[in-house]
C-alpha cells in the first residue's frame, strides 16, 4: 500500500466533511465522498488496516487509525438491502448496489477474510460509458452487430470487463430497437430505454439465481441477452443454447486470454462432458475478446486487448480441445475484425500511451511483439493514429 502527497489533504477532505455532515449521514458515506472527490475507483476495507482507495491503480490509506472487523460491519451492513444483509449474516459474501444520493452509484461486496469483516466498493458511472470513451482498439464495436451467437468477454478482476459490456449494450440501446435483458449481481450501469425496451434483472433481489433468471428470461422473447458473469455450469449450459437458437448473448469470465476464456467453459465441465460442450460450444460462439488495464504514460491506466471473430477454423480447434492454436487463429482471421493482444500492444506504444519496456513485460509471444514494435514508428505528441 502506498502512502502519497496528498495524505494531508486527504485528512483535511475527511475532517471538512466529517464538520459539515447531515446529522445521520453514515461513516461509510464520508469515504465514498472522499473517494469520489480523489477520482478513485474503488474504496477497501480490511481489518488492521485504514481504509483505502484505489486511484489509477495504486492504493493510498486514508489517514485515519486502522479499522477492526466491528468497525467494518456497522459501517456497511446498514446500506445494504435486506436481502443482501441477509445473504451476509448466515455467513456467505453479499453483493449489492447502492445509490447515495447527489453522490453516485456503488457496488459493494461485504465479505469476510480471516473471521473478520472486510468489503470493497466499487464507484460505478451515472451513465452506462460511451464505447468511443474507453480508448478500445476500433474493431470492438463489431460485437455489437452480431446477430447472434454467444459473446465472451475475459479478463482480470478489475480489467473494465463490465464496462464494456456496458458500452456495447449502449451501443445497442442507443441504434436498434430491440428486447435487451441484463441479469447481475448486481446491477451496476442502468440502462434508460432509448430505442431499445431494457429489461435488468438482478440476482438476489428479483430472482434468486442466475439459472432461474436464465431460463425465465428465454421466455420472454429477448433479442439480446447480457449476463454478468457465468459462475456456474448450468448457466454456461443455458447460455450455449441460447447462442445457438438465435440470441445475442454477451457474459463475462475472469480469464487472461482467448485460449483461457475458450478452455474455462468446457473446464468447468465434468470430464464425461466436455466433448458435448466443446461442440457446442464450437456452434455457439460468434466472437472472445479479451482485455485488461496497463499503465498510460503520463498517468491513468489504458486497455490492451485481443479479440477472435470465431469462424470455420476456431471452430474445429476448440472441437478437437486444440485451444493453443487460437492465436494463429486470431492472425488469420484479421480480415473479419480480428486481432492480437501484440498488434493492441504495438498499437498502444505507436500512439505513445504505453512504454516500450511496459508492453514487452506483458506479452506472451515476445518475437512476435519485437516485430511489430521495430516495424511501428511511435507517433510524435500531439498526434494520433488510426488503429489497424
């Protein structure tokens, strides 16, 4: 954890606010006010420590005395609902949203580490983001016009993975007038109804689970269908059918790569199974795209991303469990809207947002990048350039 310049003013932030609270205002309110005036994207709590906040990846405690797990109780359970609370006191980790009035949209996850309780919180846009806003390669705006079939977006915890698929609900919302349905736990961007009816579900509040909010969901003629994230088999079985008969589905997985996010669904799979999924999978997938979050020079974090339009080819190499070819697949393939995570990378240093060194540290194919950035002039300040 790191300790910065700002901690004074950090402190002077806490005790003017602490000075001038509504009476009745929460101890946790006065940390997401702190959080939202320092820009930082999400606020720990964890006992033996004070608590902390996330900016442009680097956490700083507040300056106050270190917290206990009591401490951290009494200051979230309160704010969730009841459900939630509930989910909470018979001893399993609660997820819910929360909105604070004149402040903003949150998403809590209230847990317990060591016997004691921890959380960590989440400052969620008041607007689902614009797909242009998230500096993405500009190929990714093809998955919103798929037709059908099953996307997969991958991704480390704290990657952007759900604001992507925000933005491309977005993208949906704001140009076609179809049937998009959300199921979340929770519910973290709200959709307004632009030219598409937006139906958000969420898990533990409106239905009880991601299965039973599938399946009731099928029979409300969706056109698109967006889960939160596929925790278990029965939904990643409902959501393979569902790509198959005609839907757009759009989920999220916590993986690192194409081949990851293809291997995790069958993976999950009992052994005797997997063959079946694998090909349905095979039939199912229209696209894997797969991103996370590298320190932008000059500060701030920017996305480095791969992205496979899955055709003839992919299909049979996850058919034959052959996920390792997927790469050579994605350069194949780069007709159709395809691309590497070492042609993202290049990119990124030839627009001068990400350092040469940075870039090579993370590839897993380092003659492949090597290539590319000795073929990639970098662009001079001021200037930008159009992405392959």
């Amino acid at each position: 954890m790191t300790n910065t310049p700002d901690v004074d003013r950090l402190a002077g932030e806490l005790n003017a606010w602490s000075d001038d609270a509504p009476r009745g205002s929460s101890r946790l309110e006065g940390w997401l006010r702190i959080m939202i005036a320092r820009g930082a994207s999400d606020l720990l709590l964890v006992a033996g420590l004070p608590a902390s906040i996330r900016v442009d990846g680097t956490i700083t405690g507040l300056p106050e005395g270190p917290l206990d797990g009591i401490d951290i109780e009494t200051a979230v359970l309160g704010a969730l609902p009841a459900v939630a609370a509930r989910r909470y006191q018979q001893g399993d980790p609660a997820d819910a949203s929360l909105a604070v009035p004149n402040l903003g949209r949150f998403r809590i996850n209230l847990h317990r580490e060591r016997g004691r309780a921890a959380a960590a919180v989440r400052a969620l846009p008041a607007r689902p983001p614009a797909l242009s806003e998230l500096g993405l390669p500009p190929n990714v705006e093809r998955l919103a016009s798929l037709p059908f079939g099953l996307v997969l977006i991958g991704g480390p915890t704290g990657s952007g993975k759900s604001t992507t698929l925000a933005a491309l609900v977005d993208v949906i919302n704001q140009r076609d007038a179809k049937h998009i349905v959300t199921i979340e736990d929770p519910i973290e961007y709200e959709h307004p109804h632009v030219k598409s009816v937006v139906e958000q579900v969420e898990v533990g509040l409106d239905v009880s689970d991601f299965p039973t909010a599938l399946r009731s969901t099928l029979r409300q003629a969706p056109d698109v269908l967006v889960i939160g994230e596929m925790r278990d088999t029965e939904t990643m079985q409902i959501a393979l059918a569902a790509g198959e008969t005609g839907h757009l589905v759009f989920s999220t997985l916590h993986t690192n790569d194409v081949a990851s996010t293809v291997a995790r669904i069958a993976d999950s799979f009992p052994l005797e199974r997997q063959g079946t999924i694998r090909q349905e999978l095979s039939m199912a997938l229209a696209a894997v795209y797969t991103q996370t979050l590298l320190p932008r020079i000059g500060g701030g974090r920017v996305p480095a991303a791969e992205l496979l339009m899955v055709g003839y080819g992919a299909r049979q190499h996850i058919r034959k469990n052959q996920v390792q070819h997927l790469h050579q697949e994605i350069t194949i393939t780069r007709r159709h809207g395809s691309f590497t995570f070492e042609e993202s990378l290049a990119r990124l240093v030839q627009l001068g947002q990400l350092e040469r060194r940075e870039a090579l540290a993370r590839t897993g194919h380092p003659e492949e990048l090597d290539l590319l950035l000795r073929n990639t002039p970098v662009t001079p300040p001021g200037r930008t350039e159009a992405a392959p």
